[in-house]
C-alpha cells in the first residue's frame, strides 16, 4: 500500500501544469498550443520571451519534485523506495499530463529538484556532463541528451563509490540507487527522443 500511496503522490504533485496556468492566467496563452507545445520552462521563455516566466516556471516544476519526496517522507516511514517511486511519478505525471491530453514538459525541472533532496550527487553529475557539452555545442536538446546518457553511464561504471558518498537519506544498496537513477533518467531521456528527431529533420 505504501508503494501506491508513493506514486499517487508523486503522480499527483507531478501533473500540477505550472507553465499552462501561470501563462492562462497572465497572458491567456494556451501553452500547449505555441511554440513546442512542451509545458516546461524552455517553450514558456520562447514563447513569452520573459527570462522571469521561464525562471519561474523552473522553481515551481522543480519544487513539485522536491515536494513529492519532502511530502512522502512526511507520511510514510522513512525509506528511501518510497520518495523514490513518488519522485519518478512526479517526473511521470509532469511528462504525461492527465489534465491536458497527457501533453506535459520534459521532466527535467521536477526531477532536479526531487534528486536535490533525494540523491543531490546525481544532478551535480548531470551539470558538469551538461556545462561540458554547452562548450561544444550550444544546443540545449542536444546538451540535455548528452548529460543524460553520460550521467547514466556514470553512474553504471560508479555506482558503488557514488552510492558510499553522504546522504541525508541512504538507499538500502547501490543496485537500488542505480533501479532509480536509471528509471528517472530513462523517463527524461524518452521525451528528447522526439526534439531530437526533429532536429535531424532540418539537418
């Protein structure tokens, strides 16, 4: 019961569409509809052209990752399975948006802010495979990618010393930080398969 209660946390927190309200209600744009139609903090700034809306947008997708582990911790026993489970549901749930036709973003906000708390040396992982491939090639669904199949492999040749470094919240062993990373990484990394596609359209 504990597991399902984890996910429908995170499922629900998760599918809070931050960029199609906050765009409705300031500017009555239907996100979904402009731009990429991705409800995430990078079609808000192309669409809007504001750094503040984009920014915005970030925190609070970020902040519903965070919540989703905060909340669990706060109602279940403590164990690091179930804000797991709750944060890739959050990152599921913003991916696949049940409010709006299962349109959603890219999941990478609401996943950095869930792994912060969660698993934090993750997503330093992520920034410096991230920072290395701007320097190449400033393309930001390319540089995503990047970090993401390079921090998996990262994390697949590193478990064991990445999984004996501080936690505030230890996974029961590395194969389970690993299960997580993996299945966190591998949601994020499904939704660029299609930006990528486009990308090579124009090639």
């Amino acid at each position: 019961m504990n597991y399902l209660i984890s996910a429908v946390i995170g499922y629900l927190l998760g599918s809070i569409p931050t960029a199609f309200l906050l765009l409705k209600k300031t500017q009555n744009k239907d996100i979904t509809r402009l731009g990429s139609g991705n409800i995430g903090a990078m079609n808000t700034y192309d669409v809007t052209n504001s750094k503040f809306l984009g920014i915005l947008v970030f925190i609070i997708d970020a902040f519903k990752g965070l919540l989703s582990v905060y909340v669990t911790l706060l109602v279940l026993p403590v164990s690091f399975i179930f804000p797991a489970i709750a944060l890739i549901f959050a990152v599921v749930g913003h991916n696949y948006n049940p409010w709006l036709k299962f349109k959603g973003g890219r999941g990478l906000s609401t996943a950095f802010g869930g792994t912060m708390l969660l698993a934090p040396y993750i997503p330093a992982i992520w920034i410096l495979f991230w920072a290395l491939a701007f320097l190449i090639n400033r393309n930001v669904i390319i540089d995503n990618t990047f970090a993401i199949i390079f921090t998996l492999l990262t994390l697949f040749l590193g478990v064991d010393k990445i999984y004996n470094l501080p936690y505030l919240l230890k996974a029961d062993s590395p194969g389970l930080l690993l299960l997580f990373a993996s299945s966190l990484l591998l949601i994020l990394f499904i939704k660029h398969t299609e930006p990528l596609n486009d990308l090579k359209k124009f090639e």
